[in-house]
C-alpha cells in the first residue's frame, strides 16, 4: 500500500495564479483532511470530508475550496493564490469513528511570491 | 471550544537526559489521545495513542506517555534521549460532540538532542 500520497511535492505561484493539490489514499478511510503547517502555528485544519462526496470548513478555509468526489481522492484548491498562502500542506486521512490514527502524506511546500 | 496546548514549543537537551513534553486539553467528555512526532522534513507519524484503559500508555522508540484525567493531560516521556529523537512533537486530541468527531492538534514542540 502507498498510503496516504499527495501530488505535486514543491510547487512555487504567482500571486493571483490557481492550482489544485491532490491527495490520493488507498486505505479506503472515510476521513480526509487538509492541514497547513507554519512556523510556530503548529498543523491548522483547513477542510475536512467525512466520505465521498463531503465536504466541511475547518479552522482556516477562507481562500480555498475542497471537494471529495471519490472516496480515495481529496482536492485542496487555490483559486487565487496569496503570499499568505505559503506553507506546508499536509493531507491526512483515518478510518470512521474515534480510534483511529490520522495518516499523514508527504507534504506539499508551496511558495506563492 | 475545545484545544489541546503545548506549554514547551523549544526543548533543548543532551543525548541521554530524560525527555517531559507537556500536553493538556481542555474538554470534559470523553477523549482519545495522540502523540505524533515529525522528524525534520518528513510527515507526522504516530508514536502512541490512549483510548482507555491502563494510563500509561507505551510507544515506539521508548516513548510513554500518561493520561491523568484529572489534570486533563497526556505528557510524553522517555527515560534517556538519543540524538536521533529530534523532531517536532504533536500533542492531539480526538473527542465526539454534537454527532461529530473533532480532531485537535497541539502547536508542538520542538526537541533538539545534542550529541
């Protein structure tokens, strides 16, 4: 199994350009999620879903868009990039109900200048 | 609302001193309990979870970590570091309210082991 993988690894915008974060998991879980990390701030939830075809807000959504239309693919969108914007972002995925674990992808580090 | 705070965001140690790292939440139902560590420029990766029974709950690595619920905390420990245990830590809190399962992080803290 592969896991939790995200596409691409590195990528550097412009601001104003869009782009679109992919994240794939073959683990079948329910539960994804975005998270962008920061210096200092820690892992802040951006949007969740908790099955296909859901999506909700998390703790920081303001100028990105999700969506979830199979189970094993969740979509991070930037429509309009800000250097606000620049971070680490991190898919994560876990199995239905309280005991599971999140499994982490690899990471995206996006620079918008 | 619910949080979960990491009073430690630096940590500075020698190779084999003991390790505390400080993990409190704020929610009175009934919680499950994560630590997940980051090595440097990797992802987040479990070292150990609590849903119930015995307290003190052991990881990979040497780690443990204890859930005292009256003081609503979960503190990580490990008896003698190694410079290989620097990373980032991540204290997180999973707990059901409304209907809904809620996923918190901690801001983490940073461990630096010297040789």
């Amino acid at each position: 199994n592969a896991g939790v993988t995200q596409t691409p690894k590195f990528r550097v915008l412009k601001t104003g350009q869009s782009m679109t974060l992919l994240c794939a998991q073959d683990m079948n879980h329910e539960y994804m999620y975005w998270y962008r990390q920061d210096p200092g701030m820690g892992l802040r939830l951006i949007h969740y879903s908790v099955g296909e075809g859901t999506t909700a807000k998390g703790e920081v959504p303001d100028g990105y868009n999700v969506s979830r239309l199979k189970k094993q693919n969740f979509l991070l969108g930037l429509e309009s990039a800000a250097p606000s914007q620049t971070s680490v972002y991190f898919c994560a995925s876990k199995e239905v109900g309280s005991r599971g674990e999140q499994y982490f992808g690899p990471g995206t580090r996006l620079t918008v200048t | 609302a619910q949080s979960v705070s990491q009073h430690n965001h630096h940590v500075i140690l020698s190779e084999a001193a003991s390790l505390e790292l400080g993990c409190n939440y704020s929610y009175g139902g009934t919680v499950n309990l994560f630590w997940y560590v980051q090595y440097p420029g990797q992802h987040l990766q479990l070292l150990l979870k609590y849903f119930s029974g015995d307290p003190l709950v052991k990881g990979i690595k040497g780690f443990e970590a204890e859930f005292i619920k009256s003081k609503f905390s979960f503190n990580l420990r490990k008896p003698s570091v190694q410079w290989s245990d620097t990373a980032e830590y991540f204290c997180a809190v999973n707990t059901y309210t409304s209907g809904t399962y809620k996923y918190i992080f901690g801001t983490g803290t940073r461990l630096k082991v010297l040789a």
